[in-house]
C-alpha cells in the first residue's frame, strides 16, 4: 500500500538527545521551510528542523500490506549544551528488527543509520555530516527499514526547504 501524505509541518515533534531515547512535546515551531519546520526550545537550549514522509510503503514477502505505525519522522537536531550539532534521527513508526540497518538514499549515495527500538542514527558526527551534505544538495531522501514482524517500509521524504530549515536550526542553537 502507498500512503501519500500532506505537509502541515504543525505536527508533535520527538526529539532524541545524546543517542538514548528522550520524547518532548513542542508547539514552539518557529517557521515552516516548504516541506521542513523549525523548532527551538529554550531550557535546555535545542532546535530542531523536522519533516514528515510525501510517502510510504509497506511490504511482507514482496507484496504490499496495510500496517500500524506511529509517527513517521526525520529531522536534524541541535542541543549545544550536549554538544549535539546536527544529529540526524529517524523515527520509524514502529520498532526495528534487532540488529537491522536503516538504508538512507539520497540521489544514488547511500548510507547506513543504526537502530535502536523505533529510532535510526548515524554511526558518527561525521557520517551525520555527509548525511546533510548530501540532504542539501538532493532533492529527496528514501529510508527503507524492517520491523520486528519483517514488514519492509520504504519513506520517501522531500527535501524541498531542507536547507533553510536546517541552517536556521544551527544558526540559533550555535554554540
């Protein structure tokens, strides 16, 4: 099944802080970027830009399937604080298979996110590094993931307005 989704950038935003799970609710989005949103948080000092999938597909043995996930997002975070600068994190909607990779593609370069319950992350700053040059210079993501119950999931983000989002988020939680 394909699910196409539209952009309201107003959605409840989670949020991870130093690689373990830490969920906040914000309403504090600040600006939307076409299909990216801006929020920051003042105590602890954290920004966040943020999108949700254009669309999904889920399949078991190679045929499609209706599934239940929760929030599906992928956003960049900042907390200076805690010496976060551009971490990247995918919520998945639903908990990974132990020991499984996330593939994140982005104009034919591909990279590999760890994962941990229903999150992804990159190995290293560095790689988060790579992962948002490239989100800059594409034109869309696709983040493909199994679940525990062996459901495949193919996320298709755009990347229209990435930029501006993400480079709004570090210039107000710099340093």
């Amino acid at each position: 099944m394909i699910l196409k989704t539209m952009k309201t950038c107003g959605f409840v935003s989670v949020m991870m802080l130093a690689g373990a799970a830490h969920a906040q609710q914000s309403e504090n989005r600040l600006a939307a970027q076409d299909d990216w949103a801006f929020f920051a948080e003042e105590s602890p000092r954290q920004c966040w830009a943020v999108s949700a999938p254009v669309e999904t597909i889920n399949t078991r043995d190679g045929a499609a399937v209706d599934v239940r996930r929760g929030d599906i997002q992928l956003m960049v975070f900042y907390q200076p604080d805690s010496q976060i600068s551009g971490q990247i994190n995918f919520a998945g909607g639903y908990p990974f298979a132990d020991g499984s990779v996330v593939t994140m593609n982005i104009g034919g370069t591909s990279f590999e996110l760890f994962t941990a319950d229903d999150r992804a992350w990159a190995a290293s700053a560095e790689d988060d590094a790579r992962i948002i040059a490239a989100m800059k210079r594409g034109a869309d993501a696709t983040l493909v993931g199994r679940s525990g119950r062996g459901t495949q999931t193919s996320d298709k983000f755009s990347l229209i307005g990435f930029t501006a989002a993400v480079d709004r988020a570090a210039s107000v939680c710099s340093g």
